[in-house]
C-alpha cells in the first residue's frame, strides 16, 4: 500500500510544483515584459508580433527618463508623501486599535462596525465630496491634502485592533501597578509586542500610498507637488511617447516596494496569517 501511494503522492506534487510555478509566471509575465520593455526602442515596442527581448538593446533609456523634465523631483514628492503619510497612518492605526482592544466605552463596538463598513466604500464614491472639504480647509495643490486623505486606513484599525488584542492585559496591569501612565503602557508595552502588526502595516500601506494615482491626480493641478503615478501616467512627448523611457520610470518607481517586500516579506507573511486568527 506504501509502494503505491508514493507515486501517487509525487505525482501530486509535481502537479502542484507545476501549477504554482505557472501561476508564478503568469503574474510575473507583465513586470518581466516591463523591465525588458525599458530595453527597447520605440520602433521595437510597437512591433507586431509582440517581441518579448529586444532586437537591440537601449541602455539609454533610463539616463533619458531621469534627465526629461521632473522625474526626479516625482520620485522626492513621492518619498514625502509615503514617509507622511505611512508614519501617520501608523500612529492613527495603532492607537486606535489599541483603544478599540483594550478599553471598554459606550458605543465602541459601533463606532469600529462603522469604520469596518467604510471598506465596502470605492474612493470614487468620496472623492468629489473630499476634494470639496480640502478645498474649503485651504488644502488644495498642497503636500498636507495629499497626505492627510492618504493617511487614514479602516483595515490598519482593523490590524492594529487584532494584534493588541493578543497582548495579555496582564502586563498592562502590571505596568499600571509600577505607576506608567496610559501613553507610557501603550508606547512601552503595547506597541513593542506587536512590532509584528506595525511593520505588515507599513509594507500594506506604502503599497497603497506609492502607488495611489486618483488622489494626487485630483488634488493637484500644478507640476511641483505631482507624485510618480501622476507623472508617469501623463508623461508624453513632443510628437510621440517615448515608451522605453515610460517603461524605465515605470521600473524605477517598482525598485522601492520590492526592495521593502524583500526585507520586511518574512513579518508581511506573518501579519497576514495572524491577523485573521487573532481577536
């Protein structure tokens, strides 16, 4: 019974090596078309049939997107709003889960249900009404409107409010016995025991941050405050768009996220997986 079920169980994992493998390529296909993509002439993208290398290689495309226009001050707006914005986020995040986890008040399982529910909510739905209340609070073409809408997260509140709820509250009571102050358990306590949650929320939301194109594009009109999404999506040339060049800055602004996926992947897998076991 032994000798037939090892067959059986190799052949089951070749099927399942095979099918991750080609899922892994299929996801891969258009970030390896894009990267290759930046190699090529112009004359070369448009090509039919489609090409995947390039017939001759372009190394010039990169020093050209850098050196057209304000690329580099994009990639520094961008690294702007994502530090403000990722940072506030966490502190938003994390005291809010804190509080919705560990104290109990009037209408706290309302209050979360309602900021649960604004995740069935599109941006689109919001995004006139929210432009409207920037405008009014003077924050229109400004790195603060960018930011500040950026900035608010419902499933952060959610993370945050999983993770602390593993925290035993014992340790809080302890602290309170030594005479910490409610801040100082939260700081010294709480949020070094679910330095797990915090960075999965950072890798979450400088995902969503760094890549967000309809806010920046809506609440900005001018060419200074523009973040990447924004300019490489109206990047343009004279007579004709210079693909290679679109793809190169495309690349350029990939770099950061997978060099943070790279380093933090290990605490993003494990955030994911408890998250939804806690609580």
């Amino acid at each position: 019974m032994m000798a037939h079920g090892k067959p059986r169980e190799l052949l089951l994992r070749f099927v399942h090596y095979l099918v991750v493998i080609t899922i892994g390529l299929i996801i891969l296909f258009p970030f390896i078309w894009m990267v290759l993509g930046s190699f090529k002439y112009n004359k070369d993208i448009l090509d039919i049939p489609v090409k995947l290398l390039p017939p001759e290689w372009n190394f010039g495309s990169y020093r050209s997107a850098f050196a057209s226009g304000p690329f580099g001050r994009y990639y520094l707006n961008s690294v702007i709003v994502l530090v403000a914005a990722v940072g506030l986020n966490i502190l938003i995040c994390a005291t809010a889960g804190y509080g919705f986890s560990k104290y109990r008040f009037k209408g706290r399982d309302l209050f979360f249900t309602i900021i649960l529910s604004t995740l069935m909510v599109p941006i689109h739905a919001v995004i006139v009404p929210l432009f409207v209340l920037m405008k009014r609070i003077g924050l229109v073409n400004t790195y603060a409107g960018i930011i500040l809408p950026l900035s608010l997260s419902a499933f952060g509140v959610f993370l945050m409010r999983q993770f602390f709820y593993a925290v035993p509250n014992e340790l809080l009571e302890a602290a309170r016995i030594d005479g910490a102050g409610e801040f100082r358990i939260f700081r010294m306590v709480g949020l070094p025991l679910s330095r797990v949650a915090v960075v999965s929320l950072i890798i979450f939301h400088s995902q969503y941050v760094w890549k967000n194109l309809i806010w920046p594009l809506v609440i900005v009109s001018g060419t200074d405050l523009r973040t990447l999404p924004v300019g490489i999506s109206l990047f343009s040339g004279v007579f004709f768009t210079p693909y290679p060049d679109q793809l190169a800055m495309s690349v350029s602004a990939c770099v950061p996220l997978v060099i943070l996926y790279v380093f933090f992947s290990k605490y993003f897998i494990r955030g994911t997986a408890l998250a939804g076991i806690k609580g």
